[in-house]
C-alpha cells in the first residue's frame, strides 16, 4: 500500500505539492473549502530581480533557484497558454525612484546577477508615457497566467488520482500517514504559533479593446513617486496590481487602492485609460516577519508550507520539491526547525 498524504490548501502551493507528491507514488488528498485565496488574486510574476533590493538576499537566492526551477522543469508539465511574458522591464517615473531603481540595479549586478540598464525605455516599450526614461530590464524573468497554472495543476492531480475533500478544522480529523499544512493564512488555525499573517492587496484585471495601444509584450513595472505598481500582460489585456496594507481578513476593494492602482497605471501607460476595467479584486498574502517562506516539518507527522507573501507562484517549485524531499525521507527523525539562511541554503540556491 502507497504512504497517504493529506494536503491541507488548495492554491498553487498545495496543488504543486499534491502532483508532485502523486508522481512520487503517494496516495494523496487535499483538503480545501472550495473559496477563491491568494492564488486566484494575484499577478502571476516570477520575479526575483524585479522584487530585489539590497540587504534581502536569501529572498533573492530562493527566487533565482525556483525561477530555474520554473524555466528548466515546471514550465514543461504545463499549457503553453499559461506563459504570458518572458521579460520584465522595471521603469522609473522622477529622478528619487529612478536612484532607487539604479541602487537596486548596481546592486544585483555586484551580487553577479547582471540586469541591464536602459536609459530609452520607451523604445523597448511603446506604451510607457512620453517623460519615462530610464530602468533596467531583467531578461530571464517571466509571467505567467495565474488562474491557468492553477487549473492546470487541478487537471493533473485528477489525472493522477489525486482526491479533493472538504475543509478541515482540526489536524486530529487526519488519518493520513503525512501531513502537509499549505492553507495560507489559515495555517495558524492549525498549528498555533505559526508567524503568518494576512496582508491585503488589490489587484485590477483591464481587458483590451478595438482601437487601442496593444497589451504590452513584457511585465512593466514602475515606482510612481515611491509607490510600486505592476502591469502583466494577459492574453485579453493586462493585470494591475497591487496596493499592500494591513487590514485583518478584510477582502472588499477600496476606492482608494483601485484609485491609486488605476491613476498610478495610467501615469506610467496612459494609453491603458482606454481599455475596459474588467474586474477589481483584493486578496490576502500570508506573510511572515521576514519575508521568507516556512517550509519545514512540524513533527513527524506534519509538514507546514505556507507563508509565501508575493511569490507563491514563484517559490512553488521549490516548494514542492522541498516538501516531498522531507516526505520521502520520513520517517526519519523530523528536521529541526531551520534559520531562515538555512532555508535558502538547502535550496541549493
């Protein structure tokens, strides 16, 4: 009889963790309440450079790894149709966040991950505003379509067996031999003491219409006096996103984040004042006091997986290679709780 896992999180970090676990050879169930979470609101950005800034280099290192990840393995279990851009170009809108922007470029190329810089931005991408020139480009990063990986994943654990139940409210309520924890913010519910909270964001999804610019061909990102926006090209249009404050479990959009997002997108691309504002959403990141994502075991029966902020998507090949690593491996006596360098370091980044 194959070992039994359940999955508890039915966003791209539980699914990946699910296939994978599958094509291991485990019997696998995951359990999720059927609502919308982070991984349904979200950019779809695998960006390590583009998200750098100096001091934060264990994110960098654990991004550069699972963007390889992304690159060399990933991308081939899927749809092509999910890849949406191969390149991000990070632009600045006045002289403070064009410093900003070249501190973080001089920085990445002196840790040895070279971005170039551009001082013609409008010539890589017709759709910036007239007055923006300078950036760099980072030209191994790439978007992707996150509702379409997500549906993609589900597909495949069906294919592969994989069994979808309802909620859970208590870990006792799991016969399984393994356990994994991937419910986002919910994680804590689970296993007190987890360090996770919840971070609100909106994000606006813009559909393209006759008569106007094309939808960029690469992400665009700005700092538009200190704040950040982002836009990702879909197949229809484009992605905004996304504000980030602090307001407990609160997931209705604001008028003043889709305000700042929208007038703050059309600072940078004001041909997108034009297109068809199709949908305004917000989220809920689950963060941690440093940023980093936590993947390690519990116990020896639990693994937790959650905590991934802005990069689920991004660290999800990590994630999933990690987590059924530390499966395979038990059972073992459990993994001491690791240091957050720790963490990156295993990832062989």
């Amino acid at each position: 009889m194959p070992d039994t896992l359940a999955v508890v999180g039915g966003g791209v970090i539980g699914l990946a963790i699910a296939r994978r676990a599958a094509h291991a050879g485990w019997e696998v169930t995951v359990h999720h309440d059927g609502r919308s979470g982070p991984s349904w609101v979200a950019g779809g950005m695998l960006a390590p450079h583009s998200e750098a800034w100096p001091g934060e280099e264990d994110q960098l290192h654990l991004g550069l790894r699972s963007l390889q990840l992304w690159r060399e393995e990933f991308l081939a279990t899927l749809p092509a149709e999910v890849l949406t851009a191969r390149e991000s170009l990070v632009v600045a809108v006045d002289r403070a966040d064009v410093a900003d922007l070249r501190t973080v470029a001089d920085w990445l190329n002196a840790q040895g991950h070279p971005v170039r810089w551009e001082s013609a931005a409008r010539e890589v991408e017709p759709l910036l505003a007239v007055g923006i020139r300078h950036g760099f480009r980072a030209t191994t990063e790439l978007a992707i379509d996150n509702r379409a990986v997500v549906a993609a994943l589900e597909r495949d654990c069906a294919a592969l067996g994989v069994r979808r139940d309802g909620a859970v409210a208590d870990l006792r309520e799991l016969a399984a031999d393994q356990r994994v924890l991937a419910n986002s913010i919910d994680a804590p519910a689970l296993w007190p003491g987890l360090a996770i909270r919840p971070v609100k964001g909106e994000i606006i999804r813009l559909r393209w219409r006759k008569g106007c610019l094309p939808v960029p061909r690469r992400v665009i990102r700005a700092k538009v006096h200190g704040r950040p926006v982002y836009l990702v090209p879909r197949a229809d249009g484009v992605v905004i996103g996304a504000t980030q404050y602090e307001h407990g479990r609160d997931t209705a959009p604001a008028v003043h984040g889709v305000r700042d997002l929208l007038e703050d997108a059309c600072t940078v691309a004001p041909g997108l004042g034009e297109y068809e504002l199709a949908e305004c959403t917000a989220g809920l990141r689950p963060m941690t006091p440093d940023n980093l994502p936590l993947v390690r075991r519990l116990d020896e029966r639990t693994v937790v997986a959650a905590g991934h902020g802005r990069n689920g998507f991004l660290w999800a090949p990590w994630t999933a290679d990690r987590v059924v690593t530390d499966l395979l491996a038990a059972p073992t006596p459990p993994l001491a709780s690791t240091t957050r360098s720790d963490a990156t370091q295993r990832s062989g980044a």
